[in-house]
C-alpha cells in the first residue's frame, strides 16, 4: 500500500522569507500523481499544486513551487515570501494512476505552518 | 455551481443511534469520496465511488456504509454511532479522467459522539 510521510508536524517562518515542507512517499508505481493541499482555519480544502510523475521538470504555481526527486521519493513544497495567510495546515496527497478513470487520494498527516510578522 | 455541499455542518449524537451525512455536488463529477480528519492522523479515506452504482473501500471503512445511486449525490451512514467515530468529515469529488485532476472539498461536517 501507498504511504505518504511528513516529517515536520509544524514549521514557522518569518513572513517574507522561504520555507521548505518536506514530503516523502512510498510506493511501487511508476505513474502517479503528487500534490499539496492547504487547509486554513476555516477548514477548507485548497489545492495548492500539483506534479505529475511522468514530468522531470517541477511544478510552479507563483509563490510555491516543489522540487520532485523521483528516485528519492521525495517532493517538498517551497513557499516563497511568505505571507501572513499562508499560515495554515499542509497536505502532502499521492494518487496513482489507473486506466480509465480516478484512484483514491492517500494523504499524510500533514504539517502545520505558521507564519509569523 | 454550489460545487460539493455538506450537510449538516455540526451534529452530536448518543453512542447507538445511526445517522446519514449528506453530500452533493454539481459539478456532475464522477468520482466521489469520503475522508475522516482527526488530530495527528490527516485525512484518511472511509469510503469512495468511481460513478454511480460503484463504491469501494477505503483505509478505515467499518461502523460506516455508502452507496451511489445517483452522479450527484454520495451519503456516508453511521450504523451504530461509538464515540470513536467523533471526527470532522469531509467529502471530495474530482472529475475521472485523468487522474491528476483536483478534488474538489466541502466543507466538513464536525460529528461529536457522546
């Protein structure tokens, strides 16, 4: 079975600076998919970014970016300049591809993130 | 689009009595799942479907029941509430096809078993 490791059960960081949130998985698939949820507060689930296996290169969306090391199974998230309302919970979820259609989502525990002024 | 609806937001029940949470969604997803979050363990899947008339298992699937009768809409039973079950809910749906594509949450149900 699937298993996703965070290690870090909080982090904080000084607003404007960069952290890193480590992830790690375990898995015998070659195809599947990697992402980070954030979940604030208010409890709502957000997609923050997504990687897809298959892709050597790292995803990027404005402020966060991850660094997707295959071999190592490993894919961190990287919060730059952070923000005040980055502060949150964040999830580390796998899924592996199947044919014809969607596989379950296996999350970490998750890390939680404060951000401090 | 409402998107994924959650009912209800807050409920307590007494150990023995069985409940329905309700979920729907709009987006005429095909895939559909039920998560429990409690502290220190992240969301673990209960229960999911990959379309209508199609459920499986999930990591922590006894005391809850589901079934898919319609694209819409997926409810989560509790058959015989234990105070075990005391837990924020959430359900997600996503699109089938591909596979990387996102899950839409809602809002989560905070269940209290006394």
């Amino acid at each position: 079975a699937q298993t996703v490791t965070q290690s870090q059960p909080e982090m904080s960081v000084q607003e404007a600076e960069t952290v890193t949130l480590s992830c790690t998985y375990d898995t015998s698939e070659s195809d599947y998919y990697l992402f980070w949820y954030k979940q604030p507060p208010s409890r709502q689930m957000i997609l923050v970014i997504r990687q897809e296996a298959y892709k050597q290169q790292n995803a990027t969306e404005n402020r966060f970016s991850v660094n997707f090391q295959k071999a190592a199974k490993s894919f961190s998230l990287k919060i730059s300049d952070s923000q005040l309302g980055d502060a949150a919970m964040y999830f580390c979820a796998y899924r592996r591809w199947r044919q014809g259609g969607s596989e379950k989502l296996v999350f970490g525990k998750g890390t939680k993130l404060t951000v401090n002024p | 689009n409402a998107g994924v609806t959650q009912t209800p937001k807050f409920q307590v029940l007494k150990t023995g009595q069985s409940m329905t949470l309700q979920c729907a969604q709009d987006m005429n997803h095909e895939y559909m799942s039920w998560y429990r979050q409690d502290p220190g363990m992240g969301l673990r899947l209960i229960h999911y479907s990959v379309g209508a008339g199609i459920t499986d298992q999930g990591e922590v699937p006894n005391g809850y029941n589901v079934s898919r009768s319609t694209t819409e809409d997926f409810p989560l039973r509790l058959l015989s509430a234990a105070p075990s079950q005391t837990s924020v809910y959430f359900c997600a749906s996503s699109r089938g096809v591909p596979s990387y594509n996102e899950q839409f949450f809602g809002p989560g149900t905070r269940l209290t078993v006394l």
